[in-house]
C-alpha cells in the first residue's frame, strides 16, 4: 500500500483531477446507461399494462 | 458485361439531358480548393505542404455531392424497380451506374487536379502523383459511396445521414491519397501508398457493388 | 445434431429469449460488480506508482478496458447482424441494435479518458495519436449505425440496413486501423504510448484485465437489459407480449 | 406454370393476408380483387420478387422463383412510370431493352409506340407527354420485351377509354399465344374469362 492517508489518495500524487475526473465519467455513464435502459424497458411495460387494462374496460363496457 | 455497358451508355445519356447536375460537382470542386488560400494566406511553402490534404479532402467532398442522386432518380420514377427485376443480374447494372457515376464526378476530378495543383506551387512529378492517386483513389469514393447511397436510399434526411456513414469510411482513401503525394513531395517515393490505394481498390471493385446490391434489395423492399 | 440446433433456434425467437435475457441478467451485474470491485482494489491500492507516469497511469485501468469493449463490442454487434442477415433470425437484428449505444458508450469513454490522461502527459488534450484516431472514427461508426437504424422506420428494414453497414464497417476497422497508425508514423507520433505504461508489471496487466471483464459483464447486461425493452416495443401487438408482462 | 402456395404478408403489425393460394397454367389470367389497402400491390411486389413473404411458396415452372429464369419470363408495371422523363419514348424502349439484356430492332420498336397512338411522338421527350401518354410508352414495353407472365398494378389507371380497349386486346393476344397474367383492377376489365381472387 503505497497510501499514508486518505487525503494523499484523493491527491492522486496531483494527477487528482485527470484520475477522479476519468473513473467518475466512467461511473457516472456507466450507472446512468442501465438506469436509461431500465426506464425505456419498464416505460413499454407500463404502456402495455395499460393497453391491457383498455382492453378489459372496453371488454366490459360492451358486455353491460 | 453488356448490361454493364449498356448501364453505362444509359446514365451518360441522362448526365448529358442534365448538363448543370454533373458540372455543379465539378465547380464545387475548383471553388473550394480555391477558397483555402484565400483563408490560410499566400505563403507558398505553407500552401505546397497542405496542398494535397486539401485537394483530396475537396475531391472527397465533391464525390458525396453527387451521391445522393446516384439512385434517387431511379428510385422515385420507378426504373430501379425494373432493374430490380431484370433478367440481367442487378450486381451487374448497379456496377455500371458506379462505374457512370465515376466517369462524371470522378474522372473530371483526376483531369482538373493537375491544374489546381499548380494553384499550390506543386512541381510537376507531383502533380503526376496527385493525378494518379485520384486516379486510383476517386472510384475506390464512387464504390464506397454507392453503398451508401444505397443504404439511405428514401430514408428521412438521406443526405446528411449518407454524410455520416460514408466519410468515416472514406478515411483510408484521404490517408493514401494525400499521403502519396506528401511522401513524394518529401522524397520517400509514393510506391507504398500508391499500391496500398490499389490493393484497396481491388477489394472495393470486388465486394462494393455486392454490399450495394444488397442493400438496394433491403431498399426496395 | 439436429436435435441442438432446433434448440438454439427456440431461443431465437424473441418470445423465449425474453425471459432467459430476464434471467441472465442479474448474474452478468453480479459478476460485473465481483470483477469491478477486484479491479480497483488493484487499481488503487496493489499497483505501485509508476516512475515515469506517476499515478496519472492508473487512468490506464478504465482508458484500456473502454478500447478494448469498443472494438469488441463492434466485433460482436456485426457478427448478430451478419447471423440475421444470413438466417433472417429476429433477435439478431434487436441484440445488433441493443449493443450500438453500449459500444458508442464505450468508444466515448476511452476518448474521454485519452483526453484526460494526454493533457498531463503531452500536454495537450487531444494528440492525433493513431490509437485515438481510430477509436475517434470507430466512435463516428457507431452513430452512422445508430443514425441510420433511427432514420428507418421499418425495423425489418432498419435490421437488414444496419447489418449490411455493419459488416462494410468490420471489412473497414482493420483497413481503417491500419492507414492511421501508417499515417501516424509517418508523421512522427508521440513517444510514450497511453497503451504500453514502460514498466508493466504485472500487476497492472491484472488489474486491467479485471477492469476488462467488469466492462464485459457491464455489457452484455445492459445489452439485455436494452434487448429486453427493444423485443416488448416490436413485439407489443403479438398474443405473447400481452400475457408476458405482469 | 405458376404455382403459388401459402402465401402470407404483413406490414408492420398489420397482417395483409395469409394462405393466399392460386395456379396460372398457359392461356389462363388472374384478377386481383379487394378494396383499398387489401394488400393488392404487396401481392404483386411479393410475386415479382420485390419483397419477401412471411411465409409461402411461389414456383415457376416447377422452380422457386424468383430465378434468372423467372424474371426473363416476367414483366411487370407497377404504379410507376418507370419512363426517364428527360429521354425520348423510342430511347427509353431502347435503354431497358438493353438493360435486360434482349435486342430489340427499331422496326419493332417504332410499331410497338405506333399500335399505342405515339405516332408523331417518338422523339420527343416524355416530360411533355401527358400522363396517359407516359403510362402509354410504359405499356409499349409490353410489345418490345418478350416474356410469358405479365404482371399488370393497376395497368388501367389513367387511361383513356380507348386505351382502355387496347390494352384489352394486347392481353387478349398475349394469352391466346399462351401468355399469362396478373391483374389488379378495380373496375371489371375487358378480357374474357379470368380466375378471380379477392383478398
């Protein structure tokens, strides 16, 4: 461990901003790509869910 | 071979109803390889050492401004279809509309280079390798172009999308092309550069007209 | 024989390889977080300081995996493109689709980290090195394919369209390659490379090969996590869609 | 000679037709029927080989088409002019004639353009021809280009009544000589006989 303290590691032996600044963008996007991801998958459930839902109440309606 | 000719024969014939079309590429081309000394200055030294940078970066330009029509026309009245369904195999009339498209954006390109290139104060064994590598190099465009024509063929804003696809593919042609003539201009003789743009041309002539094919077929669909 | 490929054909079609994509995933996270959480263990804390570098080096242990998963992502989303094309097979087409932002994503982190690495290194933030230039273009490729297929509204044609551009651009990346690094030498490129840190030891190629299987593992999920929603949007009109989702 | 089985299309999410299934031996024609958006013109386009189906089989002749031979076999006149608007009509029979590989002597050229009522028009160029005139070179094709199967989309728009009439005739003619067609048409169509087949 070549580390003496916290504050020396963050320094990053004064590479700090190219260092954090590469694994934060690689962090951020990489953490953000499958929240997308995720949101577009569960956005077509929720309009198929609906659909489903339209289907019963029109099923319904027609049925009274 | 004879549908091929007979391609050929045909889309000169239209070039020829349609004179303005093929000569707009053309002046596009003298234009803008003129416009760069009047924005970087008149140094002739400067001017010589990025003279074949430009002429090929203009010559590559020029070649995608004529290839959007390359099928559009075919396309909207509906002789691409008849092509399509020729009994001559579509490979062979798609090379020869390639081969047309070459013969009136490229070739004229390979002529007028020499006398641009004069423009630049390049001496004149330069110019015969500038003349050669668009020699080798402006079909290897029209071949790698065609295949974009074809892949954006009636898609919503075709042109700047064939513009995307095409120029990061047209990199190694810039690369020989103006490197030949730097490497000459530099006294470390262009034979390398010149037979690798050969060597790619022969791979492009071989396989382009079969990705075009193909994807005209998707096109049509 | 025959028996296996029957197999793998079921799991063509989008309807079972919903749920087996479902399935997959939460394994593919986990072994991206085991190999993610080693990878930077050595990446911080077992790698030595480099003599020439610094630490500034340690930006090597995302920049390598980034270019790496790049390149190989591309590799991967041409051959399902090209396997679509030859057998007509419909996942084929949705998994080429579902790779492209994950590769472009890739393509843009390994330039972001050049960047970042080369200001303190050559002192400027962008160099035309030849392994930056090419993944530069490698990165303009990714979004022709993802410009074209958004700009065709058939996703039957969209499939065929972007294939047939996917496996022009695999014909080109090594031509590509190769004309970039030739023109580099030619033109005098940088002496220290971002790629060979002078004094790799072995730790570091440890540490960048855990870095790179946790960006592999990364991949392939979010890949099924995007091929997921993909298979629901084209597939929203079928029988099975409608019982599928609960 | 044509054998067609099975045949399914869909666009998009929407499913034109399935198991559309018919045989044409020589002499015989067909007509297309249905209403607006049936699927008339993906029929023909799945036919010819323009587009592939989702399931079914076409066999010409005993072969899957669509093949070399197929297509020597074939004409098809789809809802485009298919003419080059800046070429005279004798010059655009000419070209695709030499497209397709086939000779093609003025003699039959010219009387092809005369029997159509082109007569005076030959050289001018089609962007002056009215739209009945330009559907009227396409139709020439019909006499320049030999072949066994014509495929005819809506051959009888914008035609005048008799055009109308000629066209009748040429098909008549072309299947008294053991020719074939497709058709799609809304109105009936002057050629006797005919298999129908409403999709």
């Amino acid at each position: 461990m070549q580390w003496n303290s916290v504050g020396e590691f963050f320094a990053m032996g004064g590479y700090a901003f190219y260092v954090w600044g590469s694994f934060g963008a690689c962090a951020v996007l990489m953490v953000a790509e499958p929240l997308l991801a995720k949101r577009r998958l569960s956005e077509v459930r929720q309009s198929l869910i609906r659909e489903r839902l339209a289907d019963e109440l029109d099923l319904q309606q027609r049925t009274q | 071979m004879n549908a091929l000719l007979a391609t050929v024969r045909r889309d000169l014939l239209l070039a020829l109803r349609r004179k303005s079309e093929v000569l707009t590429a053309v002046f596009f081309f003298v234009i803008v390889t003129s416009l760069f000394p009047l924005g970087i200055g008149p140094e002739p030294v400067l001017l010589k050492k990025i003279a074949p940078g430009i002429l090929w970066v203009a010559a590559l330009l020029a070649t995608l401004l004529g290839l959007p029509r390359l099928f559009a026309a075919d396309h909207m009245d509906g002789t691409l279809e008849q092509m399509a369904l020729s009994p001559s195999p579509l490979g062979l009339l798609v090379a020869g509309k390639i081969l047309a498209h070459w013969l009136l954006c490229g070739l004229p390109l390979v002529l007028l280079a020499p006398v641009l290139g004069l423009q630049f104060d390049l001496d004149a064994s330069a110019l015969a390798v500038l003349t050669v590598a668009l020699l080798l190099g402006t079909p290897l465009l029209s071949l790698i172009g065609a295949i974009g024509a074809a892949l954006t063929l009636g898609v919503r804003g075709g042109g700047v999308l064939l513009a995307l696809l095409v120029l990061p593919l047209y990199i190694p042609a810039l690369i020989f092309g103006a490197g030949a003539v730097e490497a000459h201009i530099a006294g470390l003789g262009s034979g390398g550069h010149l037979s690798l743009l050969a060597a790619m041309l022969a791979l492009a002539v071989f396989f382009a007209p079969w990705a075009t094919t193909a994807a005209l077929r998707v096109a049509l669909e | 024989m025959r028996q296996s490929i029957i197999q793998w054909f079921r799991f063509a079609s989008p309807q079972s390889f919903y749920p087996l994509a479902g399935r997959l995933i939460p394994w593919f996270w986990g072994a991206a977080a085991a190999f993610g959480i080693a990878g930077l263990w050595i990446s911080f804390f077992v790698a030595p300081t480099d003599a020439q570098q610094g630490e500034g080096y340690r930006i090597i242990f995302v920049h390598v995996p980034a270019s790496w998963m790049s390149m190989f992502i591309y590799l991967v989303m041409a051959f399902w493109a090209g396997l679509g094309l030859a057998l007509n097979t419909r996942v084929s087409g949705m998994m080429a689709q579902a790779l492209a932002p994950t590769g472009a994503l890739m393509a843009a982190l390994s330039l972001w980290t050049g960047a970042l690495w080369g200001k303190p290194m050559w002192g400027a933030w962008w160099v035309w090195d030849a392994r930056l230039t090419s993944e530069l273009i490698l990165f303009f490729l990714y979004l022709g394919f993802m410009a074209l297929q958004a700009a065709i509204d058939d996703p039957r044609r969209a499939d065929k369209a972007g294939a047939i551009l996917a496996l022009v651009g695999v014909v080109n990346i090594p031509i590509i390659y190769f004309s970039v690094k030739w023109w580099n030498t030619l033109h005098q490129g940088s002496t220290i490379n971002l790629n060979k840190a002078p004094s790799m030891a072995q730790t570091m190629l440890w540490g960048m090969l855990m870095m790179a299987l946790c960006f592999w593992m990364y991949s392939i999920a979010v890949a099924l996590l995007r091929v997921r929603a993909i298979i629901l949007e084209r597939e929203r009109h079928t029988e099975w869609v409608k019982h599928a989702v609960e | 000679m044509l054998n067609v089985s099975g045949l399914a299309c869909s666009r998009g999410e929407r499913r034109l037709f399935a198991d559309v299934s018919f045989s044409l031996a020589a002499g015989e024609w067909l007509h297309v029927q249905g209403e607006n958006g049936a699927g008339k013109t993906s029929l023909m386009r799945l036919l010819v080989g323009l587009s592939s189906a989702d399931a079914g089989k076409i066999l010409w002749r005993e072969e899957p088409a669509p093949s070399t031979e197929f297509r020597r076999d074939l004409i098809y006149l789809g809802h485009h002019a298919a003419v080059k608007e800046d070429l005279t009509p004798l010059e655009n029979l000419h070209l695709a004639a030499a497209l397709d590989g086939i000779a093609l002597d003025e003699r039959t050229s010219l009387a092809a353009l005369i029997r159509l009522g082109l007569r005076g028009r030959e050289e001018l160029p089609v962007r002056v021809l009215s739209a009945g005139q330009k559907r009227r070179v396409l139709l020439a094709r019909l006499l320049t280009r030999p072949a066994v199967l014509w495929v005819l989309d809506e051959a009888f728009n914008a035609l005048d009544v008799s055009a109308v009439r000629l066209l009748g005739d040429l098909i008549a003619e072309h299947l008294s000589t053991g020719g074939m067609a497709v058709l799609t048409s809304h109105q009936p169509l002057p050629v006797p006989g005919g298999k129908a087949l409403v999709l």
